[in-house]
C-alpha cells in the first residue's frame, strides 16, 4: 500500500510545481534577437547608454555581457556574480572573447533581449549560454542572478 501514498505525494509535488511555474509572471525571459538592428557592436558603440555587466570566471574568460538601458523607465538588478564594465574598449574586448567563443554545451553567441513578463524589453545579453536566471521584483524591475 506504500506506492498508493508515494503516487499520491508525487502528485501533489508534480500539481504543486506545475501550479508554481504557470502561475504569476514571477520570471523573465530571452528571446533570440536575429537580423534586426540591434547587434552588439550597436551596444557597445553606445556603451554611454547603458549600465554594461559581464558574467564569467574573471574578465578575460567572459561568457556573458549585459546591457541595461539607462533611461527606460526600468531596472535590471545584477546579483553578486557580475561584475560592472565602466568603459567601451572593455565591453568591445569582451564582446570580442564572447564572439570567438563557443559555450560549455556547443551553443554560439547570440545576442538576447531580456523580456519581462509583459512582453516588454529590459535590456540586452550577448552570450554563449542559453539561460539566466532571472526573477521579476516588480513591473519595472527584474533582478538578473546568474548565468544558467
């Protein structure tokens, strides 16, 4: 009679879980920006517009650069593993690692908007990784934790 109880508890877990992952926006998302006119080298070119983070081991193993508007009405909070980029030849060098770059699970850099749950954009991410982890706070503030 044991597996009645274990198939009624993994139920409850499996309700629980899916229930928790429909439910109110708590996460943002990437989607893939392909042939559009955003580009990173469009980022960095404008590096004044942005508060720039990058997420890897050190600065020059980079694997991710975000880019975060600064006059758009909306915040990326960075958790504790980025690190600030305060000038454009840093974000150009490490956007270049990044493009020569392939990541740990094969996949090529692409450049990601950070979408909130309303469909709006946040900011931009160019990467080699195909996840962040992202929490929505409010509806014009998101906090980017780390690196999938």
């Amino acid at each position: 009679m044991n597996w009645r109880r274990d198939i009624a508890v993994a139920s409850i877990l499996l309700f629980a879980l899916v229930l928790g992952c429909a439910g109110g926006g708590g996460y943002g998302t990437m989607r893939v920006l392909e042939g559009g006119g955003m580009t990173p080298e469009t980022l960095v070119n404008n590096w004044q517009n942005y508060d720039i983070y990058w997420a890897g081991i050190d600065a020059s193993t980079a694997i991710a650069v975000l880019f975060d508007p600064k006059n758009d009405g909306k915040t990326l909070q960075i958790g504790p593993r980025w690190g600030r980029v305060s000038d454009q030849a840093t974000a150009n060098r490490m956007v270049g690692l990044i493009k020569q770059s392939v990541g740990s699970g094969g996949f090529p850099p692409r450049l990601f908007a950070i979408v909130g749950p309303d469909g709006s954009t946040f900011g931009y991410v160019y990467t080699v990784i195909n996840h962040l982890v992202i929490n929505v706070i409010d509806e014009k503030t998101m906090l980017v934790e780390s690196v999938g």
